[in-house]
C-alpha cells in the first residue's frame, strides 16, 4: 500500500528555519528518525520532478515524502503529479500545513475542508478541484501585529519555540504512521484534541 504524504514549504535557504515551513521540518525529522541506515534504506530526499521525494518504509506501507519545490502557492502542481505519478488514490494523501488559526504546536487531522486563507492548501484545493483529501495542520500560533502576517509565517522560529517543536514534530510523526497504519478516522480520535 502506498501513501503520498505532503510535507508544505518553500524552497531556498533563507526560509529553512520559518514556520512556514514546519512541512519541510516534519519530514526531514521523520527521514532522520528512520531506524533503517539512510543509505541502505535509500531513506533521503533526492530532487526529481517539482519536489525533492523520500520513500519511507513502515509496516508493509510505502510511503511517498514528497517536499514541493514549487513554492507553496504552487503546492497543488506537486501533489497532483505525484499523486498522477506514483497511482496514489485521494484517500490515501496526507498534506502537513501551518496553521496560524492554533496556537504553537497544536495539531489538528481533518478528513477535508477549506483552505483557511492558507495559499499552499488552497493551490492543491483549486488544482485538484476538490477538498476531500486529509491534511494535518500544525499550530504556529499568531503572535503578530495587524497587517504582520507575512512576516510572521516566513519568519523564524524564536528560541522560546524551537523549545516546543521537538516534541510536537515527533508528535506529527506518530500521526503519519497511524494515518497510514489504522486510518484517517481512528487517528483523528486518537489524536486530536491531545
């Protein structure tokens, strides 16, 4: 069974340590985490065609880690291609998200919804033409003056936060595997609201 999990973010150095990008972060920690060696599992990201792609193995699944290289307003040419690329059906996508509407390192598991004003979900709805595919969205919280926003989401994470993030990444880790173990609805109550 294959799974195409969408870590959101944006390419290039200077938005490595944004929240922004807690996507990108969720994946690369989730590589790392790997028990099997890197380089005999081939467990790394290598740049191919609009993303940089990960095969990560866990309980007979595959799952395809895919990092658009897009930019996030375009996130939908990504994930549409690989879905297209890899035959993954919409049940089986998982996209991961900031979200400024949750306080820092909330995480929340929807079945569908709107995009919430976020460009990258809102690319992957009208590309897709549809809403109906799974997204996890982490909490950066909105600390930010009126008219910030945009600073705020490409800015980066203070050392007060960088405290929180380890363990609400390894929370968003053990979410994927469920997704991909038990499915979206037990997940969903196991998970949210904790």
């Amino acid at each position: 069974m294959k799974y195409l999990i969408a870590g959101l973010g944006n390419i290039g150095d200077e938005y490595a340590n944004t929240r922004h990008n807690i996507g990108f972060m969720i994946l690369d920690a989730l590589v790392k985490a790997s028990e099997i060696p890197a380089q005999k599992a081939g467990v790394f990201f290598k740049p191919d065609k609009l993303a940089s792609v990960a095969e990560y193995k866990f309980k007979q699944r595959t799952f395809v880690l895919i990092k658009p290289s897009t930019y996030m307003n375009l996130s939908g040419k990504a994930v549409n291609y690989w879905m297209t690329q890899e035959k993954i059906p919409i049940e089986k996508v998982l996209v991961i998200t900031d979200d400024i509407a949750l306080p820092l390192g909330v995480l929340r598991l929807r079945a569908k919804g709107s995009d919430g004003g976020h460009n990258g979900l809102n690319n992957i709805n009208e590309t897709l033409g549809r809403t109906d595919y799974a997204r996890l969205r982490f909490g950066i919280g909105n600390d930010f003056p009126k008219g910030r926003q945009v600073d705020y989401v490409l800015g980066q994470w203070t050392k007060d936060e960088m405290q929180i993030l380890p363990e609400r990444i390894d929370k968003a880790i053990e979410i994927i595997k469920s997704f991909g173990t038990i499915g979206l609805a037990l997940t969903m109550t196991n998970y949210n609201n904790k």
